[in-house]
C-alpha cells in the first residue's frame, strides 16, 4: 500500500475530526479510503448513465468494431 500526503484545508480538517468524533470511521486513513471508493464508485454510475442515454438518444453504432473504427 502506497502513502501519499495531501494538503487539506481546515474546513476539511475540521469535517474528518468530526466524522472520527461521531464514530463513522476508525481512522483518517479509512476515512478518506472510503470517500475515494465513493467517488470512484459515483464515477462509475455517471458513465452508465450517460451510456444509457446515448441508447435512449439512438447515439450509438452498431456493427465490426473494426470496420467502424477505420471509418472514422
């Protein structure tokens, strides 16, 4: 597992003491593990979302990947 060292501001500084003071996370290090996973996680559904509505728009191809690759 690699460690990196961020900068933060005290607004945030201030949110991960009282997220750790409520109890919701065991450590600033699980704390923030868990909000990349969320946001990665949130990526993700927005990319098939925006899949999902290119199908619904018609903006898809259809046919031999190659074949329409060359064409473009």
């Amino acid at each position: 597992m690699t460690t990196i060292t961020v900068p933060i501001t005290k607004e945030l500084e201030y949110f991960i003491d009282e997220e750790l003071a409520s109890g919701t996370s065991e450590s600033k290090a699980h704390l923030v593990r868990f909000a990349l996973k969320r946001l990665r996680e949130e990526r993700a559904l927005a990319r098939l979302q925006e899949a999902e509505a290119d199908i619904k728009a018609s903006r898809v191809y259809k046919g031999d990947l190659k074949k329409l690759v060359k064409r473009f």
